[in-house]
C-alpha cells in the first residue's frame, strides 16, 4: 500500500489488525509529498512510479491509501495492471444517510477539493445532505513532521473546523487518510455530538472482499512463516530520514523494517 507520506498508516493499522497473516509493504512516497499541492499529471506519474514498484516486490494486490491519489489517478492504475487495486474514498454516503441535521462536512486536501472525480462522487451520495468541502493545506506537512501538537497545527485545525462548526454540521468526514493519525486532535476542536467517520475499516473490508474472492489470502501467520514482525511489516521512503522513522513508530504498535525508496 502507499500513500504520498505517512498518512496511509491509518489504513495499514487497520488491514494489519484484521489480517496478522499477511506480509505488509508501505510505501510513504514523502520525497514528493504532499500530492495535494501536485498537478494531476505528476500525481499520475508518481502513483505509477511507486505501484510498479510494489508489483516487482511480488505484492498480490495494492491499496491506494490516499484520498488525492485515488481520485486522481486510481483508474489509470486499473487500466495498466490487473491485480486488485483498492482505493480510499471518503465516507461520504454513510454521512449523509446518517447526519440528522443534513448537513455534513468533510476535509480534503486542495487536490481532492477541486478534482471533478471526487465532485461527482459528493454529488451522487450526498441525497439530501448539505456537503460542505473543506480544503485544508498545510495540515498533512504537519503531521508528517510529527508537529500535530503543535501550536501552529492546532491554529490551522481550528482555522479549517470553525467554518464547518459554523454550518450547523454534526457528521465530519475525514477526508484524507493523514487526518485520522490526529483524530484526538480534531475533536478537541469540535462541539460534543459531531461524529468523525473515516474509510479504513471499509477498505480493509474490500481488500479481504478480493483478496478471497481470487484466492489470495494468506493461510499461515508470520511465525510460521519463520518471520519477525519487522520483516513482516516493511516500510520504504522516498525520502527516509531518522525523524520520518521516529514520527511513523509513533502511530504503529510494533517494530518496522525500514529502507529507502529510489527515486
């Protein structure tokens, strides 16, 4: 799986709580995060760059665990290779049927904001729902730096959620998987009674959907397989330093094998 940095993660969590038996492989492509501030062409090109990767390492499927990199360039992913490829897309159909007051807000980065694929998606599940989109930049460098706690991300949630706050909503979609990292920080900024929804258990529920479905899960966990849990759980960089290997520990349970991405 991949993402454009260490956001991705949220989702890995989940896929290695409900899969122990699998080998995992993530690829935080931070040499050129965040996507979000990319155009459409180099997002392609970098999603194409890091899945062929993946494929060389003998992975059986990829999931795109970014939201800009799924609505920008997960169907051209479908169209060059065939092994199942799963995106992220944010809760918004859940939100909707759910949110009482009808009126739902969602953070994205700038990319997703303005790409025509995640407008139609908006406009199609939203039924009767007011969906308010709320570009955030700057919050994924944030986290990607390990500065999530600091006084200057605590400026820009507050800048990003009081508007949506201000709408009356009372369902937030996490919109980027880097956002739920920080999930307790957002709802300190938030009144009692907003839900945060968020796609890694949907997504996990995909990937195992079609991985049993073409017959490749896995039949024996990691201790068996002679791995340790580092050998299990890899994750590669673009842009590997000592700090990006300290913040990502910070948001996994256990020991990660870590190496560096050629760019």
């Amino acid at each position: 799986m991949f993402d454009s940095g260490i956001g991705g993660l949220s989702i890995a969590r989940c896929v290695a709580q409900n899969l122990p038996n699998e080998q995992l492989i993530y690829v935080a492509d931070s040499g050129f995060a965040p996507y979000g501030d990319k155009s459409h062409k180099d997002i392609i090109a970098r999603a194409d760059f890091v899945a062929n990767f993946l494929i060389k390492q003998g992975v059986k499927a990829i999931v795109v665990a970014c939201n800009t990199a799924t609505v920008v360039a997960i169907e051209e992913l479908r169209a060059k290779y065939t092994l199942p490829i799963i995106g992220v897309e944010p809760a918004i159909k859940p939100a909707a049927k759910q949110s009482k007051a009808k009126s739902v807000g969602i953070m994205v980065t700038q990319a997703t904001a303005k790409n025509d694929r995640f407008l139609r998606l908006v406009e199609s599940y939203k039924q009767d729902a007011q969906v308010h989109i709320q570009p955030c930049p700057g919050l994924v460098q944030q986290i990607e730096q390990g500065d999530h706690e600091s006084d200057t991300c605590q400026a820009l949630l507050d800048s990003f959620i009081a508007p949506l706050v201000d709408k009356q909503i009372d369902t937030l979609v996490l919109g980027c998987t880097h956002y739920p990292l920080i999930e307790q920080q957002i709802k300190a900024h938030l009144p009692a009674g907003i839900e945060l929804l968020e796609t890694a258990q949907p997504v996990t529920n995909e990937l195992i959907r079609r991985l049993t479905l073409n017959n490749l899960l896995a039949q024996s966990d990691l201790e068996i397989q002679g791995l340790t849990a580092a050998q299990g759980y890899q994750v590669y960089s673009s842009a590997l330093t000592q700090a990006q290997q300290q913040v990502i520990q910070t948001f996994w349970p256990s020991k990660l094998s870590f190496h560096q991405l050629s760019r």
